[in-house]
C-alpha cells in the first residue's frame, strides 16, 4: 500500500520520481483519478524534466522503462488507464 510520502519526497527527480508516482498511482486511487484528468498538473508538482513529464503524461511505457527499468503489473496501472483514455 502507497504511504503518503515525506515532504522532501517531492525533491526526487528522475527514475526515483517515476517510481514515486507510479507506486502512487497504483495505491492510491484519488491521486490516480487526479493524474488521469489533468496529468501535466499533476506532474508539475514533481522535480520532472519536460521529456518525463511528457512520457509520463503520454503513457509512453517503453520510454519509461529505458529509464528505469521493466515495471512489474503494479506499477504498469497508470499506463493501463491511460490507455483506456485514448480516442480510436
């Protein structure tokens, strides 16, 4: 289960902060409710370089994991709802 994190938490940059927020995101259903209706809002709240917050905010899975490494189903939750927001 998700913790909510420290204060500095938010001071994480880079694969730490992916981590973060796909942990957060996997556990925590209000947060992941807010990343899915406005995620670049949600992102900006954390120390994200334009091209993670855009890989994130995008669902860009295989961009991901070159970051960080292969995510387990847990943390691939964001990416599937994401999915499901895409307009064929």
């Amino acid at each position: 289960m998700y913790k909510q994190p420290e204060e500095n938490s938010r001071a994480l940059s880079g694969g730490e902060a992916i981590l973060e927020i796909l942990a957060r995101a996997a556990d925590d259903q209000k947060f992941l409710a807010r990343l899915a209706e406005n995620p670049h809002k949600v992102l900006g709240e954390y120390n994200l370089t334009l091209e993670e917050r855009a890989a994130l905010a995008r669902g860009d899975v295989i961009k991901i994991e070159a970051w960080v490494g292969q995510l387990d189903e847990r943390l691939r939750t964001w990416f599937k709802v994401r999915l499901t927001q895409e307009r064929w």
